[in-house]
C-alpha cells in the first residue's frame, strides 16, 4: 500500500483565502484584524518563522505589527509592552515568539497576554478552556492538524484510537485533548515510553510531535493509519526531516502528511484564523 498524501500546503491556501475573505468583510466595517508578533533576540529559526506570520498577514489582508528587541531586553519591560497591547482596540492577536533568552520568565510573558488576544492559545485560561470543553483559542499547530483529519473525512473519531506520540504544552497535551474532544480513545506517549512501537501499532491516527528525527518508522504504524508528523528536524547535511521515517511510513500508512509541506503551513494558516476570530469577538 502506499499512503495518500495530505498536502497541508494546499489546504492551508484553502484556509488562508476563507481568512482572507473574512478579512476583507472585517476591514470594510471598520475593523482590520491585526496580530502583533514580538520577537526577542535573534535565534535564526524564531527569524524566519516570524518573517513568514508577518508576511502570511500581509498575503491575508491582516495587518500586522513586528516588534523585534534585543537578547537583553528585560523582562518588565517586555511585560509593559504587552499591557500597552492588551489596552490597544487596535490588535487584536498578540504573538510572543517562544523561545525566550533564558533570563526571560515565558510562562509570566505568556499569562501577561490578555485571554482575549491570545491568539497562540498558550495562556493558562486558553488551556483550562480546552481542557474543560469551553470556547477559547486553541494553540495552532494541534488546531491545524484537527482540520487536516477533518479534511481527509476523520473529524469524528468515535470507536478509532489515537496515539500522540509527544507531551509538550504547544502540541502533545492540546493534540491529546483535541482528539478526546473528537471522540477518540487517546494514549499519550513520549520518548520514555516502553515498548513505544506497541502502543504506536494500535493507532488508527498516529500524530508524532517529539522532535526526533525519524524516530517513528514503518514497523511502528498500524496498517492504513493515519499519520501526521508535526516534527521539523534539521538533519546535518541542512535538510529537513520530520519525526516520521516517511520511505517506511508510506508503504504502511493509509494517510501521511509530509515534511516539509505537511503540518507547517497549516499552523500559520490557523493562526491568521484565530487573529481574524479575535478581531470578530472584539
Ligand atoms: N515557537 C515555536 N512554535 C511557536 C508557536 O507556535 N508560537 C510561538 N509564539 N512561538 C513558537
């Protein structure tokens, strides 16, 4: 068997032209949505990903707002800045780029952001929300990966079980919980789990998100799987690989998306989703 591919590339064009429109229907009321994205220091990854949010803003008719700060910027001063946005009618998303210099308490900047503009979803109130069943934003990669199942026809997952390989408070927890709320039975797995292969062979959807390079392989899938690779490795030679060995993978999975042009661009497109609902909510 060889899997069919979920082209998150084109699927988040489809998301980002449905923003786009609305967008559109916002700014004509009166009322541009518009995400600030704070950038602090000058780690080369955390650069290209905000160029690519601020430019996805643009593309969408979103405004946005980029402030980038030194490494030594101190932390009340950061916080300052984001109460100033929280007051501003004007923004309506506010993003933090993560990961902060080490002097930087982020789980303080991240609870400074107000509920309301946390488009991120990784305040504590967004979390709790998820958790208990409320509306709220939900962190965008798990929310991009949701609209992928739904895409390929496995929105409602009652009676399938699905393992999130990955515990992290950006991914594997909100993935984890996304799922259960889809009706899924869900394991949550991590790199210290026994016999990780085992519990990986009973998924229906398998997600990876535990940034180890090809760590989950063919052996490792149930066959006619569903499986997304939220991983981006950079391998030595300058490539990039996800936490699927995708040769393997795609003789046994029934669904796989790919990286790069899997789950990365979805995570941008449900960002500019949750500015857009932000502004809505206003
Ligand atoms: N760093 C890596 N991924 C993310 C993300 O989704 N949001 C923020 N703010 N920082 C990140």
């Amino acid at each position: 068997m060889t899997a069919q591919r979920i082209d998150g590339k084109a699927l988040a064009a489809q998301v980002r032209s449905e923003v786009a429109v609305r967008a559109a229907a916002l700014t004509a009321a009166g009322r541009q949505p518009a995400l600030a994205v704070i950038l602090v220091g000058a780690d080369p990854a955390s650069q290209v990903y905000v160029r690519n949010k601020v430019s996805a803003c643009e593309q969408a008719g979103l405004r946005s707002v980029l402030e980038t700060y030194g490494a030594e910027l101190r932390e009340a001063e950061l916080l300052a800045r984001i109460h100033t946005m929280n007051q501003d009618d004007a923004i309506h998303g506010i993003l933090v780029q993560l990961p902060l210099p080490p002097h930087i308490d982020a789980q303080r900047v991240i609870e400074a952001i107000s509920p309301r503009k946390d488009v991120d979803g990784f305040h504590v109130a967004s979390a709790g929300a998820l958790m208990v069943g409320q509306p709220g934003f939900r962190p965008c990669t798990p929310l991009g990966c949701m609209r992928m199942l739904e895409h390929i026809g496995m929105g409602k997952l009652r009676g399938k079980h699905a393992v999130v390989v990955g515990r992290s408070n950006i991914v594997g927890k909100p993935m984890a919980l996304m799922l259960l709320a889809a009706d899924a039975t869900v394991t949550i797995a991590h790199s210290g789990t026994p016999d990780l292969a085992a519990t990986c062979r009973h998924a229906d959807v398998l997600v990876a998100a535990v940034g180890r390079p090809r760590m989950i392989t063919g052996s490792m899938i149930k066959p006619g799987a569903v499986v997304i690779d939220v991983g981006i490795n950079r391998l030595p030679d300058g490539s990039l690989c996800g936490d699927v060995d995708f040769e393997s993978a795609q003789d046994v999975a029934g669904w796989i998306t790919p990286v790069p042009g899997g789950v990365g661009p979805m995570t941008i497109a449900m960002l500019l989703a949750n500015t857009v609902q932000a502004c809505a909510q206003g």
